[in-house]
C-alpha cells in the first residue's frame, strides 16, 4: 500500500468500524503458505477452506483489532507472504 491507498483506507475502516473491534479478514493462499498467515494471528482460532480442487486455501481471521491502524500493519505482514490474495 502506499501512503494515498493507507490513508484512504484508514479512512474508510474508520468510518465503518468503532475501534476496539473485531474484524474480520480473508486471505487466499497455496497450502504450503498456510502458516505463514497463521503466524500473522498468534493466540486466534483461524478457519481453513480448501478449494474443491485442493490447491488453494481460504483463510479466515475473525480477531479484536485495537485500531484501523493494527488492521493496516496486518495487511502490510501479509502483503509480503508470496502469492498471498486479500478479500
């Protein structure tokens, strides 16, 4: 993200959400990256969907989020897991 899309972002989840909040995020990723995105949510339940082909993996995070800030940070992370798809 650069700093326009950051704080348009910020912005908009700002708008939408009351912080302290639980947010919820959605990732695409390969199998072998799985842990990868676990790692971006230590302590959190995360739940798993397998394509119907088996090679891809849904991934979900439904976690209490203290600021639209911490929710960027956590794209940011996951930005740099390789072939990585936000929802």
């Amino acid at each position: 993200m650069n700093d326009y899309t950051t704080s348009e972002f910020k912005k908009k989840l700002d708008d939408i959400h009351d912080f302290p909040t639980v947010y919820m995020f959605k990732f695409i990723v390969t199998e072998d990256k799985t842990e990868a995105v676990d790692k971006l949510f230590p302590n959190s339940s995360l739940n798993y969907k397998p394509s119907s082909k088996g090679k891809y993996v849904s991934v979900t995070a439904s976690v209490m989020m203290p600021s639209s800030d911490r929710v960027i940070e956590i794209y940011k992370e996951a930005k740099k897991i390789e072939g990585i798809i936000a929802l």
